[in-house]
C-alpha cells in the first residue's frame, strides 16, 4: 500500500484522480468504473470543479460534481473519500466576490450530494476582489463547516503572498496547498519563487497537467496518430528539444524499472519537493493501473537525476 500523504488534517492517497474527464470525454458509467477501480487500488482522493466541463457540447458546468456526488451516494463511500472542487470559473458564477463564492460552495455541495467539501480551491485569483475579503468569506466556510481546507489555483504571486499574510494576521483559516501547472516538460510554471513560497509556508502541491496532456504518457512519436481530444497540445511538445529529450530519459527509465511511462513521469513528480499528490485522469479503465502504480514506485537517485537533466 501506498503511504498516505498530509494536505492540513487530510490524508491523501499520493497520486489524485482528476474528474475533469467525467461528463466529458467519460459518461457516467465509465466514470463510475474508474472511480470503483481507483477506489479499490487504494485510492481516496479525487479533484473536479464547479466549471468541469462547462465547454463541452450540450453541458452547463457541474457535470463532473454531479457524477462525483451520485457516485458518492450510491456507493456509500463518502467519508472515505477526499473531495477537492473548486471555485470562480463557472459560468453561472465567474469570481471570486464574496456572495459568489458562497453562492458557488451551495451549488456544489447539492451537486456533489454532501454535507462538506474537503479541500476548495480558488480556481483562479480575481484581482477586482481584495484578498481580505476572500479569505474572511473562505474563513466563513470553514467556520460554518461546509469546508474543511482551502486551497488555491492559479494566482500572482504578490496576491497570494498577501493572502497567506492575511491569514496570519487576521487568525482566519489559510490555504494548505496549492495547484500549480507542473510536469517534466512545464517546470518554471512552478519551480522557482512560487515553489520557494510554497515550501516558506507548508503549502502542499497537487499539480495539475501532471501528465502534460497525454504526453507524458509516451503514446505521442513521430507519426503516430492518437485518439485524443487534447492530442494536438500534448503532441507539439514532440517539436521541441525537451520533450525529445524527455521522452527518451523516460524510455530508459521505464525499462529499468519495469513501469509504463506514465508510471515513471509521475513518479517523477511526486518525488519533488512540496508535491503531496500529482492529479491525473483516464478516460478509459486501461489508462488507470498506470496512474495508481505511480503512487507505489520509487526511482532510484539516478533515475530521478536523469529525468531532471533532460527536463533542464
């Protein structure tokens, strides 16, 4: 078994499923076997948002909360499972206002069928908004029990300074983690000053794009064709020297150790500094043990110095 992970009080299995993919690219029966199969390999920590997947055709947001909550129910699992969501993006409820967050916490916690959410994230910062204002109404949240941690996405890194000095100064609830954009091929998007903050005040990370799209998984070459709705970003990092490089480090790697590339570049990932839990999501059954054996491998010193040279 997989040592659990510590996001405030929180205990997380070290590899979070991702939901953006239900409702979506995955209906609701396919959904539900990838959450039975990621429940039953140990797995208990599952991310969505307000707004998954307000884009796709015929949907309105909150598809992914929905299956998530109706999941929930039927199985009859809730306490044993870690739900993060997240706030400012859906249609029917953009920013971060104070009347609109608790608005959009409402909203989810009837889709996602419960009495609390686990970990809520600010989606993105909303700069019309001061960050004392947030963090009281977020503080307001935790107070009344219906969140347990908080969290945040993608912000400025002033913004969040301030918002964490806020928090200590004011005595409200603080964030806990933090879900930055982070892979081998994408790691100035958080290593650097919005990693050294990170660790300065104990924020966990729980990266998102962990396997940049798809291609970190190594069903991207040179002229192969891959059924993917996000086949045409994962597949431009083949154009670039780095993901060559990359891609090559991770076939040695994987040999080595036996392990499907996916495997390998999440392992990669949770083995840096901050990172609790990488988010990953499979649309289909066969694209999940990957994932979850992540969680149980351990690359040798070696292995992670080559996967850190060719990502330099």
């Amino acid at each position: 078994m997989a040592d659990m992970k510590k996001i405030g009080d929180l205990d997380v299995f070290p590899l979070c499923l991702g939901g953006n993919v239900f409702g979506w690219t995955a209906g609701k029966e396919r959904s539900f076997e990838i959450l039975d199969a990621y429940a039953a390999a140990g797995g208990n920590f599952v991310d969505t948002s307000d707004s998954y997947m307000a884009s796709a055709p015929g949907n309105s947001g909150g598809e992914s909360e929905t299956i998530i909550g109706e999941w929930t129910r039927t199985r009859g699992n809730r306490d044993d499972v870690v739900i993060a969501t997240k706030v400012g993006r859906h249609p029917d409820r953009m920013g971060l206002s104070p009347a609109n967050i608790k608005a959009a916490a409402d909203d989810s916690l009837r889709r996602l069928r419960t009495d609390r959410i686990d970990l809520y994230f600010t989606h993105f910062d909303d700069p019309s908004v001061p960050v004392g204002e947030i963090m009281t109404v977020l503080d307001e949240l935790v107070t009344a029990g219906k969140v347990r941690q908080i969290a945040v996405s993608n912000i400025e890194l002033d913004r969040l300074e301030a918002s964490l000095e806020f928090s200590e100064r004011e005595g409200t609830a603080r964030y806990t983690a933090i879900q930055p954009h982070y892979n081998l091929v994408s790691r100035d998007t958080y290593e650097g000053p919005r990693r050294d903050l990170a660790e300065r005040h104990g924020l966990a990370a729980v990266p998102y794009y962990g396997l940049a799209s798809g291609f970190l998984t190594g069903k991207y070459r040179p002229g192969a064709k891959v059924d993917s709705v996000r086949a045409g970003r994962a597949a431009g990092h083949l154009e670039t020297e780095r993901g060559r490089r990359v891609l090559a480090a991770l076939d040695i790697v994987a040999e080595e150790q036996g392990a499907a590339v996916a495997t390998v570049a999440l392992a990669w990932l949770a083995a840096q500094p901050t990172v609790a839990a990488p988010i990953a999501s499979a649309r289909t059954l066969e694209q999940l043990p990957p994932l979850v054996e992540a969680a149980r491998t351990a690359l040798t010193d070696d292995q992670l110095k080559r996967l850190t040279d060719a990502s330099a």
